[in-house]
C-alpha cells in the first residue's frame, strides 16, 4: 500500500494516520514508497527497506481473525441467556453514589440517578407479556436449582417456554404448570432421566398438571420426544443405591436380555432397573429389601416385585454371569 494515495491513507489507524502524514518520506532513502504491513504491525519503505513505524494497530487481530471469532463478541457485554427475559440485554445502574472513577456524587447528581433508576425499573418489563416470562423462567431457575439440573437444561427449558409465548400458547392455562412441563420436555429431549414425580415433587405442582401440560407442548410445538431406556437409569439408581461396579455390569446384563425378550415394552423404565438391581443385589449377596429398593427407585414396592417376577421367570437361566 503506498502512502501517498489518499484511498490507501483512510486504511491506516485513525489514531496514527497524523502520525503516518508528518512521516510523508523515508528517512533514510528520502522514497515516499511507504507500505503498511498488518501481519507484522509496520509501516515500511518499499525502496530500501527501513521501517518507519512499529507501533501500527493491527485491526485483523483487533477485530477478530475470521468471522466465528467475530461472532463471539470479545470484550463486549456477558453472554445471552434464555434465562433472563431480555436475553441478558440490559442497563444496570448501579445503587452506590459513586461514578466510574469512584468519586461521591454531588446531590444534583443523585437525584438524576434516582430518577434513572427508577424509570429503569419501570420500563425493564414493559408489558403482562414480560411479565409473565419473567415470572415463568424464576420458576423454572428455582426447580433447576432444586433438582440441581445441569445448565444445559436450563437454557433448553427457557427456550421451550419462550417458543410456547410466541405461539399464543399460554393463554387460559397455568404459567407455573406450562413452566414446569416445559422443564420436563429439556429433560426428555436432553435425554436425562426424571420421573414427572420427581418434577412435580420440586415444583409443588401436580404430576396430573405437569403430565397434561407436557403432552400439550409436545403436541402443539411438534416434538418428537424418544421414549426414555432404562439403561438411561442405572447410573442413577446406582449412585443412589451406592452399589459396587460388578451390580452395575450385572444390571447391564439383565437389561440387555430383558430388552431382547422385548420385557422392557410398555413397562416403567425405573421399575424394571429396580428389579434388576434387586436381582443383581441378591446374587452377590449383597441384598437389600425390596422396601429400600423402592425407596431409592421412589417406585412402589407392588410394582418392583412384579418386574422382579417377570426377570426371574424368563431371564435367569439364559444370562450367563
């Protein structure tokens, strides 16, 4: 780029371009030849060679090498979240009487900070809309947190209810129960393995609630939610149970003959874990009653020793342990 020409000098860094027209010749050659390297951040002579300036900014590394680093938005605001209503764009104002270089304010100034603040408060949720997200993603955060779901969840539950508000779909039906079905729906579609009892016991809303308000998601935003496995259950079960490594590569066992015998159809997925976990409890004798069974499953005791019956008749004589 030779610096004489004025479409190449509105290229250069604004900060130095006063500096780049006071230096319009070599100083060693005398050449007006200047050329602007970026990968190397100088201004050069291209007759000789010398390098007039090295503290160029080089904008390429500035702004970010390529597009996808653009898109990450470097030294900029916090990343957006489905979380917050606004996505996290927002104004803070600060409550202290200070300014940015940490000095008190005088008492005309706090005064327009008052005003400030309380006009940001007032048009921070605008509408029933807004307010209504508002309230809905506090309560899916506060079940989150009680259930200690991952963030994932999280962020994929606030991005259900807010597809549910631009489809008109929480008109005449309960905020908290289409909050919370849409946090089961995270679950279900991230593959993480909780029972609707589970849900409704975190959130205080009823599992018939939460059940009803699922299926109308499911049916109204067209998602095609797989049925869970119970392979998806053993971990759990088996950190709740505090069991050996062996109980678990015995359950596997159960449960991979179990599916071939298609005994896993139509049956709750947390049940026939807990009966192969009995199961495989009793053969390295290491059993449990079938009343702790249940209780760490939270499935009734009928139930497991139903389960437990249809694996010992039809599976016990074909695994080999």
């Amino acid at each position: 780029m030779v610096k004489d020409s004025d479409d190449e000098l509105s290229e250069i860094d604004p900060i130095l371009k006063a500096e780049v027209l006071e230096t319009q010749k070599c100083p060693s050659c005398g050449s007006t030849r200047l050329m602007r390297d970026d990968e190397r951040a100088e201004i050069c002579c291209m007759d000789c060679g010398f390098t007039v300036n090295q503290e160029t900014v080089d904008e390429k590394h500035k702004k970010g090498v390529n597009e996808e680093q653009k898109s990450k938005r470097t030294k900029t605001n916090a990343p957006l979240t489905f979380t917050i209503h606004n996505k996290g764009l927002t104004t803070v104002i600060d409550w202290h009487n200070r300014d940015n270089r940490v000095e008190n304010l005088s008492s005309g100034q706090k005064t327009k900070v008052y005003h400030l603040c309380k006009w940001q408060r007032r048009i921070k949720i605008p509408g029933s809309t807004e307010r209504n997200l508002t309230y809905a993603l506090s309560e899916i955060t506060k079940t989150a947190n009680t259930l200690k779901l991952p963030k994932n969840i999280l962020e994929t539950a606030s991005d259900i209810y807010q597809k549910a508000i631009k489809e008109h779909l929480i008109n005449g039906r309960s905020i908290r129960g289409i909050a919370i079905a849409s946090l089961y729906l995270a679950c279900r579609q991230c593959e993480l393995p909780k029972t609707l009892d589970e849900i409704a016991h975190a959130s205080a809303v009823s599992k018939k609630e939460v059940g009803k308000s699922y299926r109308f998601l499911i049916k109204k935003l067209d998602y095609a939610i797989p049925p869970l496995q119970p392979s998806q259950y053993i971990i759990k079960f088996s950190n709740k149970a505090d069991v050996q490594r062996k109980v678990e590569d015995i359950i596997h066992k159960i449960l991979a003959a179990a599916k071939d015998s298609r005994l896993v159809v139509g049956r709750n997925p947390s049940g026939v874990v807990a009966a192969a976990g009995y199961i495989a409890l009793v053969l390295i004798d290491e059993s449990k009653s079938l009343k702790e069974i249940a209780g760490i499953a939270q499935i009734n005791e009928v139930t497991i020793g139903n389960r437990y019956k249809e694996l010992v008749e039809q599976l016990m004589f074909e695994i080999s342990l």
